[in-house]
C-alpha cells in the first residue's frame, strides 16, 4: 500500500512539474489595458489575441486555467482596491504561458471638478468608442499621454484623418495638471463608416489572387474566349493580365442574359504620408480597383478609393495592413502593407542655467537644447519691472509666470545660449519658453522663469531662513548672511525686520545700501561688532541702532567706520552703552547726514558720538545726548561740520559739545546743555581752534 502511494506521489510531482515546464515564465502575452499603476476607475481588460489559442484570466492571482474566466473579447473588470490581474495563453501548439499585473483602484468620478462630464464618458465602463473623422476632446484642465508615450501632453482635441481603417483600442492616460488621481481607459476607434458603395455578389470566388472557384453548378461559365462550359474545379490564372470571367444560365436560351466581371492586372498599392501624419493608401493601376478592410464581423463591407492609417496626436503604431481589393466591387484578392506612424511628442527641450531658484541676484546665463533631429522653437516675455516687491508673494508671483512670450522663433537645436540681465534700478521678471518639433508633432512647452533682483533685499528675525535670498517670500534671519550677499551687489534696499544682530566682528559693506524699517526693524551690535563702510554710501531710515554694554570689552571699535564713503540716517533712534570707551561714527575723508535722529551714548571712561578727519559732517533736527567721564558730542579735524536746529547735551566731568580743529563749520539754531562736575572757567561747550573758520547764529546755552 505504501509502495501505491509512492507511486502516486512520483506521478503527481511528475505532472506537476511538466505542467509548470509547459508554462512560460517570460511572458509573451500582449496586455494593452490595465497597466500596473494607482488608478481612480475601473478598468478593461484588453488582451491582443492576434497569436490565437486560447486565454484565461483571474483577477485574484490565482491560475486563470482552472480558477478563472475565459476571454475572448474586451472585458470590463468591475474591481477595485488592489487587483492582482494574471492572463494566462495557452498557444495553438499546446505551450502554455502567463502573464501578472499589479494594479489599484481608488474610484474617483471628479464630480467636483471641471471636467467631470469628460471623466464620466469612460468611467461606468472604462472605454470610449470613437469614429476616425469625429472630434475627441480631452479638457484643458487635463494632461493625457497616450499608448506608451514618454510624454504627457496638454488637453487638447485629437482626431483621426476620415481615412483612417485602423480598428485599434488605445490605453489613454488622463490626470489633473494639478497632479493628484490619475485615470487610465481604452479608446475603441472605428473607421469612418462612408464608404463608396458595397461589395458586389458574384458566382465565382476568388483566392489568392490566381485562383477562381466557380461557386454555382446551375451556371455555365468562360473565362476570356474560351468556350462555354461546366466547370467542376478551380482554375488558375495569369493575374499579370487582366480577363474577363462571363456566366449564363444552365438553361440556355437565344437571348438569354450573360453576365461577366472584369479582373484587372494584379495592381501594386502605394503609400505616401500627408502633412499630418496619415498614411495613405492607393491603388496604382486600373481605376476601377478600390479598397477594403475587414469589420469585426471578419467580412468586408464599405469600398474606399482611399484608405489611411493614423493615430492620435501623442500615439504611435506598427504593423501589417490587410487590404481587400475590389474591381468593380467584385473582390480580387487581398495584399498586405506595412505603416509605421509615430505622433509622438518629440523629446521637450531641457533649459540648463547657471543659476537654481526663482530669484536670483546676479545676471544669469542659460541654455536651450532639444535633439538633433528636431527643431527648436524659442520665445521670450519682455522684461517686467516689478514696481512694489514688498508684495512679492507667492501668489503674486504664480501671477507673473502667467505672463505671455512673444513669437516663437527657430533656433539652433544644440548650443544656444541666451541671459538674462540685471537692473539696479529694481527686480525684473523674466520668462523663456521653449518646445521641440518634428516632422508631424510638437512636444510640450518648456518654460524657465526667475526674477532677477539685485536691489531689493528682506531681513526678517522671526523668518525660518529656509531657502533664504533675501526676497519678500524667503527673507534672511541672518544679517551676515544677507550683507554678504548684499556685497555682491552694486546698489540694494534692505528692509529689516525685526532684530537684525551682527557678529562680534567687523563687518565691510562694499555695495550701496539703503536700509528701511518694514517692522520694529533694528541693528544690534554686540562686542566688537562694525560695519566698514568703504567707498560706499548707506542710508538708515527709522532704523532703530542698538549697542549694549559688554564687560569683555577692551577698545574702541565705532559701531560705524567710514572711509570714503557716506553715511546718511534718517529718523533713527540710536542708544549706545560702551563699558569704557565708546564712539558712534568714525569718519575719514567721508560725508555724514544724522536728520532728525535721537541718539544716546553712555560710557564709564570717554564717549563720543562721531569723530571724523577731512570729513563733511551734518546734523540737523537732531536729540544727541553723551554721558561718560569726558564725552564730546563732535570731534573733528579738518573737513566741514555743520549744526543746525539740534539739541545736544554732554553728561560728563569735563566734556564739550564739539572740538573743531581746521573746521569749517556752521552752528546755528542749537540748544546746548551740558552737566559738568567741575565745569572750568570760561569753558566753550563748542571749541574752534585758531585754524577753524564757525559761524554761529542763535544757539543757547543750559547748564542742568
């Protein structure tokens, strides 16, 4: 008993192992629809069985053969969520093999969407029938891709030349140009139905073109001057000529009807493409011949003098054609052409920069390229001055990009180079677009767009830094990092918002820059830290400047060192505490502008508010207080110092409100206060040395 159940194990392992022997691992099965992919409809299944044999298929996994369905037509897979489709091919040879296809469905008709009625065509069914000649229309909102194309294009209407007789089911793919759901379904396209006339019956059927079958026995029948006769077999012909094949009636009689077609010379089919891509089909020879291809029925119906194979703009196709030929609507034989049309989208062009981002400080250069077999088509938009940047947001800026080009003019397809320049005077929007084109189609358009802007710059404290470049949506945190970049420049606005703290360095600002309060904007100082400014000017308007007191200091080290340059503020509050010695400006060979600015500073052992050399120095409409053991408001030798309208009060045990030496200098309007412990006799709070040429004009003098 246990040798019978030995037995019967070998047997089954055997059967086993030849069943899966016979059944191909790389599979050969043509799917057209589903594909692997997270769709939101239902799908169809479409299975090329042009090998014959038959076809299987589960929607579970399991073995299509015995678990499964039969397939003989396109079918509707009414599943969804993750569907693990296998089709099985068992050949005519006996060879079996198998096929699997992963897919999900997460349905989605749109309804909330603009194109819902185009989703809702396909989406109870997952096919759209289409005649060749009708318009197909795949919404704007849409991007599609048709077959196996690499690209997705724009909605757009499609069509297929009237003369198109290619029966084909056409995976079509559809989502939002917002990305998102994607929708995958079959496009059924018929040929146009209108043809020239129908097929004309006959008692004779011919094969292969040379062999004519006399198809009724009641019939007699002659083939060119041959005579009368019964003919029981096939006869074979010369189709190099043409003949004429005649019939009467068995029944003879005098004046009987005889009836006869005629064969034309076997004819040659010639194909040329048209403009848009349509092969086109006809027959070079008698002109009585036309053309036909077999319906679904398998039976030819509609005669054409004309016939064409097309596909959709973005699709391609290959393959043999069976043309049935009729001469005088009597059908001849068939002969087998060859198409190959290919509408797909050219390879886009690819913009490459020197520059990544949107906003960029500095001129930029790019190029253009597109394969060399295509053509490149390239456009641009005028530049944009953009008038107010503060509202540079972002969805001001997807505002922007909306902007239209001009002509689009042909261009090299490799080695263009192109830039985009910058303006000191304010931001620029630039837009580039760019598309490739062959024979028959254009790929989608490319575009490259920034803003190049190198004057308006953003501090903002309270910003994340992330993709920091100083523009209104990606503000800087750090003011190092934004006046290094500043210095790249050549003239910038910086909006400072919030506390802008430098290092405890000295920092030189080689570019031009105004700096403009857009919120509580400051500029903390901390030990050691200055700014050098050198052969530039910078303005401070409603800044307010900050410095406190750190015991780690050790020297003097203005908050601002000027060398050939200007420094002009405006409407700022400044408060300065130094633990020893301390000084606001030191200028050298500059010019200085303090309007309408309040100012104090403190310090244990001297302070001073500006000291320059060979300098023009104004102050006017101005509060400036110093406190420290000696403190002078105004040092300076040489230059030019004028103070006009200002009230200006020095806190010290011996101090003064200026010392001019060599100074050309205009005091008028002024109140000086001074709080001196040892104030010495006959002191002058504003001293002018013998080299100095003042003039002074209603100032007034208060000891607190």
């Amino acid at each position: 008993m246990t040798k019978i159940r030995n037995i019967r194990k070998s047997v089954f392992t055997f059967l086993l192992l030849t069943f899966f022997s016979a059944l191909s691992l790389s599979a050969e099965i043509k799917v057209i629809n589903p594909a692997k992919g997270l769709w939101a409809n239902k799908q169809m299944l479409v299975v090329d069985t042009s090998e014959g044999g038959e076809f299987y298929y589960s929607v579970d996994g399991s073995n299509p053969v015995n678990f499964g369905f039969f397939y003989d037509r396109p079918v509707f897979l009414d599943v969804e969520g993750d569907v693990n489709l296998t089709v099985s091919h068992i050949k005519p040879d006996g060879t079996s093999e198998m096929t699997n296809i992963r897919y999900s469905v997460v349905p989605d008709a749109a309804k909330d969407k603009p194109y819902a009625s185009f989703i809702s065509q396909f989406y109870d069914f997952g096919v759209i029938n289409y005649s060749s000649g009708s318009v197909f229309s795949i919404p704007k909102e849409l991007s599609f891709k048709m077959n196996h194309s690499p690209e997705f294009l724009r909605g757009m209407e499609l069509s297929l030349s009237e003369k198109n007789v290619l029966s084909r089911y056409v995976p079509c793919i559809v989502r939002s140009n917002e990305g998102g759901k994607s929708w995958r379904f079959v496009i059924k396209t018929y040929p146009h139905v209108a043809g020239l006339n129908n097929t004309r019956q006959v008692p004779i059927k011919i094969e292969d073109w040379t062999k004519i079958i006399f198809t009724d026995t009641k019939m007699l029948y002659k083939i060119d001057e041959e005579y009368w006769n019964l003919p029981s077999e096939p006869r074979i012909i010369d189709r190099s000529r043409p003949h004429i094949v005649s019939w009467q009636n068995l029944d003879y009689k005098q004046g009987g009807t005889i009836d006869f077609c005629i064969l034309p010379a076997k004819p040659k089919v010639q194909s040329f493409v048209e403009k848009d891509g349509t092969t086109t089909f006809i027959v070079e020879g008698d002109s009585s011949y036309t053309m036909s291809v077999k319906g679904e029925n398998n039976r030819y119906t509609e005669l054409y003098s004309q016939i064409g194979a097309d596909v959709f703009y973005g699709d391609n196709a290959e393959g043999m054609l069976k043309i049935g030929l009729f001469s005088s609507s009597v059908y001849q034989g068939e002969i087998e052409v060859a198409y190959n049309i290919d509408k797909r989208a050219p390879k886009a062009p690819v913009i490459t920069s020197d520059f990544e981002g949107f906003y960029s400080r500095h001129d930029v250069k790019f190029g253009i390229e597109t394969e060399a077999k295509n053509k490149l088509y390239v456009a641009y938009s005028r530049p944009l001055l953009i008038k107010d940047v503060t509202k540079l947001n972002e969805e001001v800026i997807e505002a922007l990009k909306q902007t239209s080009v001009g002509q689009f003019k042909e261009c090299p397809p490799s080695g263009y180079k192109h830039s985009f320049t910058r303006n000191d005077a304010g931001a620029l929007f630039y837009k580039v677009q760019a598309y490739s084109q062959n024979e028959i189609t254009t790929s989608q358009i490319v575009e490259y767009s920034l803003i190049i802007d190198s004057f308006n710059y953003f501090f903002d404290s309270n910003a994340s830094g992330l993709n920091a470049d100083g523009s209104a949506a990606h503000p800087y945190n750090d003011i190092k990092a934004c006046l290094e970049d500043i210095n790249r420049c050549t003239s910038v606005c910086l909006r400072l918002k919030g506390d802008a703290v430098l290092p405890s360095e000295s920092i030189k600002l080689i570019a031009d820059c105004e700096l403009l309060n857009d919120g509580e904007g400051a500029l903390i100082f901390k030990k050691d830290s200055s700014l050098q400014i050198e052969n530039v000017a910078l303005g401070i308007n409603n800044i307010r400047i900050q410095k406190d007191r750190d015991i780690e200091e050790k020297s003097i080290i203005p908050l601002f060192s000027i060398n050939n340059g200007t420094l002009e503020a405006k409407n700022c509050e400044i408060s300065c505490d130094f633990e020893k010695n301390g000084s606001v400006i030191d200028a050298n060979s500059s010019v200085v502008k303090i309007f309408d600015c309040i100012a104090s500073v403190m310090a244990a052992s001297y302070s001073s508010f500006i000291s320059s050399l060979d300098s023009y120095v104004i102050l006017r409409d101005s509060v400036i207080n110093t406190s420290a053991d000696t403190s002078v408001i105004i040092s300076a030798s040489k230059g030019s110092v004028d103070s006009i309208n200002n009230q200006l009060k020095v806190t010290a045990k011996s101090g003064r409100i200026a010392e001019l030496f060599g100074v050309k200098g205009d005091f008028e309007k002024n109140v000086y206060k001074y709080s001196l412990d040892q104030p010495a006799e006959g002191l002058q709070m504003v001293f002018a040395s013998r080299d100095s040429v003042l003039t002074e004009a209603e100032n007034a003098d208060y000891a607190d």
